[in-house]
C-alpha cells in the first residue's frame, strides 16, 4: 500500500484531472459528446500521458533535486529510480495507446503530444522562453486530442483559438513561474501578468455572456497575487493551475454542455480531495 502512495505522489495523481479535463473540453467545443466512451477512453489516456511525463520528469531531475527539491518521493529514496523509469515508460506507453479511438489526425496530434511532453523532460534549462512555449504546445495539443475525436475537420475559430489560447495560457504560466525565487522582477514579469487574462476570454468567442464573465473573474483571481508588493508569482501559479480545470469547463458553458460544465467543475473537489489524502504539496 505505501509504494502505491509513493507511486501516486510521484505522478502527481490530482493534477492528472486536469490532462482528462482538457479532452472533455476539446470534445465540447468540437461539437461532439464529451462523455462517449471513445472521449473517455482519450481523456484517461491524456492523464497517464501526463503522469508519464512527471515521472519522466522526476527521473532526469533527479540528481538537481537531491538539492533544489528534496522533499519530492525520488531525492528522499521513497522509490527506486529505475522503478520511475518503468513506471514512466509504462504510463506513456498506455496512454499513447488510446490514440486508436481516433482517425489518422487524432494519431498525428496524439503523436505530437508525446513528441513534447519528451522534448520538455529531457530539455537543458527548461526555465527559458523555449520550454515555456514547449510547455504551452502539451497542453494545447491535448486539447486537439479532443478535437480531433469529431469528424468535422478542424477550423480557426473555434478550434485554432481554443487550442491557441490554451498554448499561450501555459506559456504565460509557465513564464511567471520562472520569478519564483527572484527577488527582482522587472519588466518581463509585469508584461507578463498583464497578458495572462487574456486567454480567459477566449472561452466567449463562442458568444457566450456567462463564459466572458466567468473568465474576467478568472483573470483577475488568478494574477491578484502578482500585483501586490514584491509579487507572490508562486500562488499566481498555484491559482492558476489549480483553475485548469474551471478554465476548460468555460468552454463547456460556452457551447451550453453543461453536464461536462459540471462534471469538469466537480473535479476541483476531487483534486483538492487527493491532494490532501496524499499529502500532495506544489509540484
């Protein structure tokens, strides 16, 4: 039971929600059932992708960690190293799997979401514009992977602009979360809490008044601690991934499914739920 734990802790269990909301997300805007079961099939390939990915992750971080993190499951020698590289291959090899459901535009884009989520781990200073835009790039392409499971083919607006929205949104993420331990932040860290609103209101180019008001509520929640004296960009972080979730639900009120509204908005729970069952804190 412990080395399940450990192994959970490892691939950041609760945030795996957030790959599978993405997918439902994609699908809702595609027009198509979010909740079929070739959607839900792709959806829980999304989140072992994306523990692949961590694990991966953890694994080639290891010897930085044993002094940047210390406390994470591989550094403090809860699990053996070679059993995350197992564990990695294993989870990205399911999840790869589920790109059967979909036609040869689903294989492509599930293809390359692999092709990143690989480039990131093994990329030498990940904190620069280039893992940022990597980064952004997974999460958009999982949500073509929901896309994708519709016949229509795909086009600017609303697919181009979701899936774009989606980049920029982890890009500029990821971005504010490169001032974590910076004691000065000049421009670049302003410039970026000024854009990072605005993938939230992508959701209402669908013409959808409750996903413009939901999203300049987001907006705004998620970059308050930035503003305040010497900036707080890891709670900007925290609230931002934590809200991954409610951001791809806004899609689903966008397109008026809202069982999938719902049942995304209900992760939120569940995710804080297992955070704390595992004891799971930040990254």
């Amino acid at each position: 039971m412990r080395d399940l734990v450990v192994a959970l802790r490892l691939i950041r269990l609760p945030n795996t929600l957030t790959a599978a909301a993405d997918v439902l997300a994609g699908a809702a805007i595609a027009g198509i059932d979010p909740l079929q079961r070739d959607v839900l099939v792709c959806a829980s390939g999304s989140a072992l992708l994306y523990a692949g990915g961590i694990a991966l992750n953890d694994r080639i971080d290891l010897e930085k960690d044993r002094n940047s993190a210390p406390d994470r499951v591989l550094p403090r020698g809860d699990l053996a190293a070679r059993t995350a590289s197992w564990l990695a291959l294993l989870l990205m090899a399911g999840g790869a799997a589920t790109m059967v459901v979909g036609d040869p535009r689903h294989i492509a884009i599930t293809g390359g979401l692999v092709a990143a989520i690989v480039l990131y781990d093994v990329m030498p200073e990940r904190r620069k514009w280039i893992g940022c835009a990597v980064m952004g790039a997974c999460r958009a392409l999982n949500l073509l992977r929901g896309m994708t499971l519709a016949a229509s083919p795909l086009a600017l607006q609303p697919h181009g602009a979701a899936a774009t929205a989606h980049f920029a949104l982890i890009l500029l993420v990821t971005a504010v979360s490169t001032f974590e331990g910076v004691r000065r932040r000049g421009a670049a860290f302003r410039v970026a809490l000024l854009l990072l609103p605005l993938p939230y209101l992508v959701p209402a180019l669908l013409c959808s008044w409750w996903a413009l008001f939901g999203g300049v509520l987001l907006g705004a929640w998620v970059t308050t601690p930035g503003w305040v004296r010497d900036g707080r960009p890891v709670e900007v972080v925290k609230r931002a991934i934590f809200t991954l979730v409610v951001f791809d639900a806004l899609y689903a009120i966008a397109t008026e499914n809202w069982v999938t509204a719902a049942v995304l908005l209900g992760f939120l729970p569940v995710i804080q739920l297992l955070a704390k069952l595992l004891d799971q804190r930040g990254s």
